[in-house]
C-alpha cells in the first residue's frame, strides 16, 4: 500500500469496537468482491393457507403434548410444552477443582402466537395488530419479572427454518430464568460502566451519534430509531432503539408503545423486500434484569440478526475465524443500511403490479 494512502473505512480491512458488549469485530470490505461458490439456501417461496388444520398452533388444534388451543382470534400466549427452563428443577451443584462446575436453573418457557393466522408474519400484520403483540411483550415482561425466581426475562422470535424454528406458525418465545444469561450480562457491565462515567446511558449518547451521522439510519419516527449498528456483526442486522433511555418496556407511554409497533413493521417490511423473501432472523428484546435494582444504565433496545448476506438463497456462515478469533464482515455497516432505507415501505406481497 503506498505510503500516502489513507485509511478508508468503506474499503480497507479494521476492526470495529462493539461498545455494548465490549468485543471486537473485524471488518473486511474488499472480500466482498470474492466470487461465491458456497452454499445456497432455498428461498423460502412456499405459500401458506390462514389455517393449517394440521399446525400445532393454529386456533382450535390439539399441540403435542395432548393440550387444545382454544379458538382465539388475537395474540395467544401459552407455556411452553417442551421448555427449555423448569420452574420444578431441584436445587443442586457441583464444583470439582474449580473447572468442573454446573449449578441447577430454574425457569420458565412460554409461546406467544402472534396471530390466529397461519399465513401471516410480523411485517404482514397491520400496526394495531402489532401493538397487540407489544402490549403483550409488555404483560409477560412485567408479570414474569415480578416472580421472586426470575432474574431475567427473555423475549426473542427465530423467523425462518434456517434460524431453526420448528413451526411456520408466526411466533415467538419467553424464557425466563433465575440468572442474568451471557449476552444480557455483558451489556450489563458495559452499559453501567459507561453510566458510572458519565451519567447518562450508553445508547443515548450512542443515539445521538449516530442521529448526527446518517449514514447507518435505517429509519425513524417520532419515538424509536432503527439502525444497523456500528459494530453489525451479521450482514443486515440491526438496532431497534427509544429515543428515550427507558429501562424496560413497562415504562413506555401508550405513545411510544403505538410507534414501536409502526417501527417494527416498517423494519420487518424493509427485510422481507430486500430480496422479496420472508426474511429469517433471529430477534429479541434485552432491557434490565429483574432481580431487584433499579438499573438506571439500561436502555431497551431490540437486536435483529439475519443470515442473508447477498440473496435470498446466500447466507452468512459464523465459522472458521468467528467461531476460533472474533466475528467478522466483508459488507460494511454503512452499504448495509443503504440498501435497508432505500427499500419501500409497501410489503412485496401488497404492492401494486408494475
């Protein structure tokens, strides 16, 4: 490289510094002019009826496990057939030398149907429908939270066969554990470390930076912010933030739940049009643990990590250097969140024939 060539962060490899989790990522812009001869997914063309008498979630059908659903008509939440976390695990441990260690966890798994529809998934729902779904986040958060056993409360949807979920049904999952798990934790001490210094949050003055820059906005309205962060590790992912540093969902106005559900949409529609498939991701709400502080450092906010990288049949692949060294990108955040804005906000499916 000549000596008097600057240092470009659109075109030369650096590494980017995730302040909310504090780890590094490397990013590679020039690799993605790479051919690709890797593996290719099939897009996900399949068209789904509104009600699949055979669906384990649909209104009215017996579930696995023998239980009926009734014959509801808006979101519906149940427990958990096959959770992951037991409220009637006993307690228990071992500690052998330091190294081997394993403690019982206690918790809970509970299922939300977004809707009675078979067919439709978030960005196919109308925003009233999607207040629903955050007033029901909400509720579960609060009631879940509030249990003496429960120390953290995790909402997440995995969208997509090739994020593993088990049921085209639209849904998503709670679970709610006795300790604060690995991710929530470390933005737990960074946040809080950054609070202590300055006494403001870490994503508000995040916020305000990337306000000022524009170049990794996605979109906006009056209340929430969405972004693909500085830090992106996944292709197209992205950051869903309050304007406001509020702690949880439970402190949001009636006003900023009504645009966290416009935001949502208008995010999910931009996804699902950047290769006119049903965009897969794994998604999920972090806000403060609920095992007693008050947590003033914590700012809500909902992280999107989608696979795709150049189609709706080519995906990102964390292997090799992301599983031994740290993760990496070869599309910069920036280019990412072009092609996310410049997406209409009509959804493919609705849009008017050219």
């Amino acid at each position: 490289m000549s000596e008097h060539a600057s240092f470009d962060l659109a075109r030369q490899p650096h590494r980017r510094y995730n302040a909310l989790n504090g780890e590094w990522l490397l990013v590679s812009p020039h690799r993605a002019l790479r051919p690709w001869q890797g593996q290719q997914e099939a897009p996900d063309t399949a068209t789904r009826p509104a009600y699949d008498p055979t669906c384990y979630l649909c209104p009215g059908n017996t579930r696995a496990s023998g239980d009926q659903n009734p014959a509801y008509t808006g979101t519906y939440v149940f427990d958990n057939d096959f959770a992951a976390l037991r409220d009637d695990t006993p307690a228990g441990s071992i500690n052998q030398g330091g190294l081997l260690r394993a403690e019982a966890e206690t918790g809970v798994g509970r299922v939300i149907c977004f809707s009675p529809r078979h067919d439709l998934t978030l960005p196919e729902m109308s925003t009233t429908e999607l207040r629903r779904v955050v007033d029901i986040w909400t509720e579960e958060y609060q009631t879940l939270g509030a249990r003496e056993d429960i120390g953290y409360v995790q909402i997440f949807e995995n969208k997509g066969a090739v994020m593993g979920c088990s049921n085209p049904h639209p849904h998503g999952q709670i679970w709610a554990q006795r300790t604060v798990p690995g991710e929530p934790a470390k933005e737990s001490q960074q946040q809080l470390a950054y609070f202590q210094e300055h006494s403001r949050t870490l994503l508000t003055d995040y916020l305000a930076l990337e306000l000022a820059d524009q170049s990794r906005v996605v979109l906006e309205n009056d209340h929430w912010v969405a972004l693909v962060p500085f830090w992106a590790s996944w292709p197209f992912e992205t950051l869903l933030l309050p304007r406001r540093a509020v702690q949880d969902l439970t402190q949001l106005t009636d006003a900023e739940k009504g645009a966290f559900a416009d935001a949502l949409r208008r995010l999910t529609i931009r996804y699902d049009n950047l290769f006119q498939t049903s965009f897969p991701y794994s998604a999920g709400l972090h806000q403060r643990p609920t095992d007693g502080p008050a947590y003033p450092e914590w700012h809500l906010h909902m992280h999107f990590f989608p696979p795709l990288l150049r189609s709706a049949t080519v995906r990102k692949f964390m292997v090799g250097y992301e599983l031994l060294a740290n993760a990496q990108r070869d599309i910069t955040p920036e280019w990412a969140a072009e092609r996310l804005r410049s997406q209409p906000e009509t959804h493919y499916k609705t849009a008017p024939a050219n």
